[in-house]
C-alpha cells in the first residue's frame, strides 16, 4: 500500500550532504509531506512507496539542499556598487551614502536582495541588522527560511562617518541600551515565528563599536537565553587597531577574556586575524563565517577560514552586502572561496569544490544552529530543497564515470542563474525559473524608485565631494 | 532629411570604451548600417538624424561592445569539469579523458563553449586549437566573429600523457612538419573568411613543445605573413623545467633570443614568469593574454598581469578550458582577475572594474590586432554590441548621481545572464535571451551523447584508475 505525500521530486542527480561527502544518489527521489521531507532515496523505491499530489521531473537537474547565506546585511544592496576599488570603503564610500537612506529605502534593499538570493537558491537567509519597520514580516511573507541577527552597538548617530579616521570612537550609552533592549525584545519576539522558518540570534555589532561592559552584558544576556552571540571579529585593521589602543591588546585576545570563545560564537571575517588566532577561535568550539566576496573586494584579503578549518572548526559562508561584494549568490561565494584560497597557499588542492558546496549546506547550517532542520536532503528534515538545470550550456555535458564532474562544475561554472526551482519548507517559491511568492517587477520598481530619491539628497550634501569615487566619475571611469 | 539605418538601439546607458575611461553616455543610442556602427550618441540626437528600419529599446540596459574571450579551447568543453582540485592537472586529470575523445566530440565541444560564451555577451570568439573538420566552418555559420588560431606543436601522439613526469618530451618531428604545415595552410585559408568575421594567427602550442629549429622557422613564417604569433608562455613550471633542462635558460629568456619579443606576440599566461620577466615582454611591445579563472583553479596562481601592465603592456583575458576553469564567461574573468590582483597585492584599489571591463573589450581588441575594427562603440566600428539588462536584482538599483554604479556591478555582481540581446556585425544573434541562430537543444543533446560515448572508453581504459580524481570518487566526494 502506497503512502500519501504532497510532493515527490524524482529523477534527479541528488546530492544529499549525508555523510562526510556529498551523498550522491543517481536517479534519486525526495518526498515531501507538509514542511519536511520523509524519504530521500532512488526513484524506483519512492515512486513504488508513495502516492504524490504533485511529482516535479528533476531529470538532468541537480537536486541540492536549499543553500545557506549565513551573513548578509539585506538593507545595504539599496546602494549596491557605491564602494569598491576603494580604500576606506566604509568611511569614504559608503557612509555618505547611508546617511541619505530612509528605512523605506533600506526595506526596499531588503526586498531586491532577498529576491536576487532565493533566485540563485538561496533559502536560508541569515539577515544582520537593526530591526527596522516591516523586517520580520517581510520574511515570514515571502516564505524563505530566515535567521535573523538584530544588531545592537554604542556608535552615536551618523557611526562611523562622523569619527575621524584613525580616532578612538566616541561611545554614546543611549545609543547603546536603546539598541541592545530593542534587539534583546527582537530576538525573544520572532524566535521561531512562522512554525519554526524565523530563528534569531543576538549580534554584537563589533568589540570596538561599544564598551566593554556592554560587551560584557551581552554574553550574560546570551547565555541565559541560550542565543548565539553573531559578532564581526577581528574585522579589520580599523578594529584591530581601536582594540588596541583601547585595552592593550588585539581583538581575539580581548574577547577571549571576556569569555566570548565558546560553542556560542558566530566570528564574522576574522579578516584581521593570524592564522593562530583563527586556530584559537576554531578550538573553543566558535565557528567561523566568511565572506569572500566583500573582503576581497573592501580590502583585498583572504581571511584565515584554512586555518580555521585546519584546527576543526565548522566555516561558513556569507555575501555580507551589496556595495562592496556586490551580490548575494553563493554560488558566487563557493568559487570565491575555492579559489581565493587555492591562490593564497599556491595550491590547486585547498578548498576542493565538496568542501566549499559543505560550506553552504550542512556546514553552515551546523554553524547556524540548525543542522538538526537544515542542510542536507534527509528524512525528517525540512524540505528545503533546489534544482538545478544542468542542461545549462556552462554546466554541460553531464560525465557520470567515471569521473562525475557535476559539483566542480556547480562550483566553478554555477552562476546561480541555472536554479530552476525553489522549495522552502515543503513549499514551491520558484517553479522553472519564474518567482511565485513576489512581484518582482513591482520589487525593481520601488528600489529603483527609492535610489533615485536618496541620490538625490547625497548629490545635494557637500560632504559627497569627499567620496573616493569622485575622482573615478571626474576620470570617466564609471 | 534622416538617413536610413538598419538598427537603432536607444535609450540605452552606453559604455562607449572610447577615450581613456568606459565612455559612458546618457540615454545613449548606437546607429546601425550594414554590418557597422555608422553613429553613436544621445538618443534625442540620432532619432532625429536616423530613420530606423528596426528600433531596440534599450532602456535600463547597459549597452556594451560585445565582449572578447581571447583565448580559449572550445574543443575541451566536451571535458568539462574532469580535471580540478588536483596537482598535475594535464597528466593526472585531463590526458586519460582526452585521448578518449573523438574529433566529432570536440566539435561538440566547440558548439557548446561558443553557445555559452555567445550567451554571456562574447561577440569574439578567440579559439585556439588543432584544426578539426567543420572548425572554421561551425564560426562562420554561427555569426560570431571568431580569431582563429590553429597550432602545432611537435609531441608524439598522446603528447604529454605518455611521458613520465619531469622527463624531458621526445619530439615526432613527423607530427611537427605535419602540424605546423596544416596551421599555415588554415590561417592562410581562413583569414578574413565571412566578410572578416573570421580572423587567424599562428599558434606555437608552447616553447617547450617543439624543438628550437621549429620555433625559428615559425616566427620567420610569421614575420614573412605578418601574422601574429598566439603562444603559451612561460605557462608554469613544467615548462620552466623543460626549456631549463634542454637550454639552460628559462622561457621568456630563451624566446628572447629568439627574437619572439615584439609587437607580434601575443603571450598567454605567463604564469610562471617573474614581474621583471612580464616587464621585459611588455616592453618589447608584446600583449599578454591573462586567464585568471583557468591558473587559479589549475594552479592557485595569479599571473603577473599587474607588474605587465605597469610596464606599459596590453592585457586581454580569455576563458582558456572548461576542465579546469570552467566556464567561458567574460564577466567571471573580470571579476577574478579584479579580485585576484586585489588579493595578490592586498589592496581593493589594484585592477578596478573599469580597468577590467577594458580588458575584454577595446584592450584585447588592440591585443587581437582588431583595434580598428572592435572593442569599442565607435562609429566606423563593427557593429558588435550587447544589451545588458540592469533590471536584474542582481544589478539593480541603478544609480548615476553623484556616484555611477552600473561598471562596477556589472563586474562584481554580473554574471553574463543579464545579457538580453547580442549583435554581430550588426545582426541580431540573441533577441531578449533567445538565441536565434542555434538549436540549445540539439547542441545539448548532441554534446551529452557524445560524452557517454567516451565515458564508456574511459572507464574502460585501466588509466582511469590512476586519475587523481579517483580518490575523490571513493571518498564520496563527487
């Protein structure tokens, strides 16, 4: 007697991330009930054990756990491309520009990225930011899986852009506790909204953007709610050098001392660290994520992720955000990855293509807490899962044996435009390339709409004449 | 009175390439006569002096020179995705599936890489290889324009596969005479076939690949012709070991003598040269061909493009192979060889976008000796041009003011899926993403059964065993 199921994917070249590999299954099948999948294996079992409302033909598609960007800061792809080829990316780029933006503005950066993300199969969307009006509900609307990051810090208003470079900030404690009491109220308020596809961890902004006892305050706030703490680290030399003169010390060690290394650390970037202070971070049981894309483009570096993953330590992968990366495609992020740090070690054998595809599957989804939820095609998971058409031209032909060449082309040819359909909890989001949960003519339009109004009020601030990508404009560059 | 034109593309945001820059003009339209570009200005202007048999509405598009792949293997595309994350790439990875392949499965192979990259936005198809049956003829069909380089080489069959490593190559002069007579007769047969949509040079395979007395005779043939001579160079250390061990020099020196180094070379890679070795060759008034995607992943190497354009030396980019890049997509080579410099010398403001966007359009149109025919939107100019779409959310908002955004997102976050419409010589080859001038299925299919064919030869080949991918296999890995 056959089973009844809503949904069974058949036929498709799986790859499950069970085990220590990438679990293929050739002519594989995953059912579907409601939101999680009850059986993952060849097609002849499943279709023989279960009766599906719907069978969607994966035949010459990849089948793949819904991918995982674990650090994005959503808001920010509404001035994508304002900040790159520049140093002091933040202060001499990006902030004038922020300055202008409105919490509509930001909300309508949210929208184009979240739809640029789950249009390169991205499910799990691991959001860094101030709450804002509409930021929640927006997620639980459209129907992708979120991890939601409220940020708190103790910058005074206009942060960063108002500090001369090079000067110790300027903490303001207003600031602070209405940022960290808002976060805290976030984080309890949408833990586990929408049944389970909202989570929430509590984000330090960064150890330099606020007091010690701030910094403090939170780890005890963290623990007792068993949160995870989600912290930029050792970020860059600005921080490096703010912790420095601050308390005497580098930022790794400043935080080990406050006890921040342990299983409930998420360290963004590490960008700054040695390699035997990622070692240190990866042995307390912290883990890692990184964001390949941005670091090289703001400041040209590879972050020890290697290293980090050379001591045991769990790494995944973010797109961090639009000016400065300047996408949200983790297939984008994957080759990054793979061959930055292939050209960083001056070897072909760093980062192969199965542990950079681990790295935004089960990986991250480890790192994220989830791994129990997420991450792998497996009975009693949800079923996030996406397609991949390899019949794309950059993705063919298809070799089986016996070399299978399907995950380095995934990960070295893969642009992300080759996802073909989208489930997230048992749910249909993309079906054969078109967006069914948003109108993304309507998506452009508003951002478009909202751009042109935030850009007019930066060309009208003197202070844009100070941005370093004004000698590029005044060059004909851009 | 107008004038009759063809086409008129208007209202697009033209990226001219003219002067020193990216050209940029507003609400721009290129004019379309025949197979060339007869003006290009604002719109308002050019509608009022052109009466258009067809209108391309360009709004929200950026408008572009169709892009250049200078140098690729098309025919390795049948082998895509075979031979990555390991040492010994050609040996261990390549040569067992190679010698299994057919000329029907190259040409296979051929069609797929130049359906790719024609759907990626490249109009210049840079393709190097032996000349195979229906090879030019599959270019002139298609409607690209294509710079043909046949080449030769003197290795016994099987080439490189049969000898061990690190022993010196015998030579088969028979396959020497052989191959470099048919490269000869092919670039004298082919160049400027389809009204000079077909363009050829002469390709020494490599210094190391034939004896001294060859690589004389071919730059005596080449200087009699006025050909240009296509050479891998100083490609890495297998090369550097070889020419050492036979010459007692290293490569660029060796061809140095050889009087190689002058405004007829181009090199490709260069990868294991030196910065003073890239300065020399630039200074001789030789271009370089840079492949970032191919060297990082076969090697985890940057080649010294930077230290060769500092010297004063023209670089173009090419997609080399697909097992071991492996895709053929300018906009990929832009961004890796953007953020692969930024890397190699840890800082975001080396190779900027604009800097790239030129490599692969008005710059490797001087280093293909097409300068006066291509690379830029210039009236007199083949009308070679791509509409990017920059609704995309991966390319959206657009801004303009004060701060331009559209170069550095087309290279940071572009990934050839946004081009919406492509002309060669002025005719329409791609319309709003549909390719009018090939089968996708039928080259898909095609491509796929001649794969399966050699896949069975493979795995029946006892080589296969010692494939340095095989471990991976075992380990679950693929």
């Amino acid at each position: 007697m056959t089973e009844r199921i809503n949904t069974l994917i058949a036929h498709g070249h799986l790859f499950t991330m069970q085990g220590a590999g990438v679990g293929y299954v050739a002519d594989g099948a995953v059912a579907v009930r409601g939101t999680r999948i009850v059986a993952v294996g060849p097609t002849a079992e499943l279709s023989a054990r279960f009766q599906a409302d719907e069978t969607i033909d994966a035949r010459n598609c990849a089948v793949l756990p819904g991918l995982i960007d674990a650090h994005m800061h959503t808001h920010l792809a509404i001035v994508r491309g304002v900040a790159q080829d520049v140093t002091h990316w933040m202060q001499k780029a990006l902030a004038p520009y922020w300055d202008h933006t409105t919490s509509e503005a930001q909300m309508a950066g949210t929208r184009l990225n979240a739809l640029e993300a789950l249009k390169a199969g991205t499910t799990t969307h691991g959001d860094y930011g101030f709450p804002r009006p509409g930021w929640p509900e927006f997620y639980v609307e459209l129907g992708v899986r979120a991890c939601l990051t409220p940020i708190f810090n103790a910058l005074p208003p206009r942060g960063l852009s108002s500090s001369k470079l090079g000067d110790l900030y300027e903490f303001d404690m207003q600031v602070g506790r209405r940022t960290l009491d808002n976060a805290v109220a976030f984080a309890r308020e949408w833990a586990g909204a929408a049944d389970g596809r909202i989570t929430t961890m509590l984000g330090v902004h960064a150890p330099d953007m606020m007091p010690v006892e701030m910094l403090r305050e939170a780890k005890e706030i963290a623990q007792r709610e068993g949160w995870k703490l989600h912290t930029h680290l050792s970020q860059g030399d600005r921080e490096t050098e703010q912790i420095l003169k601050r308390y005497g010390k580098r930022p790794v060690a400043f935080v080990a001392e406050l006890g921040y290394l342990d299983d409930q650390l998420l360290a963004v970037h590490l960008t700054d660290a040695t390699d035997e202070e990622a070692a240190q971070v990866a042995r307390s049981g912290a883990h890692m994520i990184l964001c390949s894309g941005s670091i090289g483009i703001i400041d040209g570096l590879v972050p020890p992720a290697y290293a980090f993953k050379q001591a045991g330590g769990l790494v995944a992968l973010g797109s961090d955000q639009a000016p400065g990366n300047n996408c949200s495609n983790m297939f984008n992020e994957m080759r990054l990855t793979a061959l930055f740090n292939k050209c960083k070690y001056a070897s072909p054998t760093v980062m192969p293509a199965w542990e950079v595809l681990r790295m935004v599957t089960i990986e991250s989804a480890q790192v994220l807490g989830l791994g129990d939820k997420i991450g792998s095609l497996e009975a009693g998971k949800e079923a996030d899962v996406i397609l991949v058409d390899l019949t794309a031209p950059n993705l063919s032909p298809i070799l089986l044996n016996p070399i299978r060449n399907i995950v380095p082309n995934l990960v070295y040819a893969g642009t992300g435009h080759e996802v073909k359909t989208v489930l997230v909890a048992g749910k249909v989001l993309v079906r054969d390339y078109a967006v069914l949960v948003a109108d993304e003519a309507a998506i452009w339009a508003e951002a478009q709409r909202q751009a042109e109004a935030f850009e007019r009020r930066v060309a009208a601030d003197p202070r844009h004449k100070d941005m370093a990508l004004m000698q590029a404009m005044a060059a004909g560059q851009l």
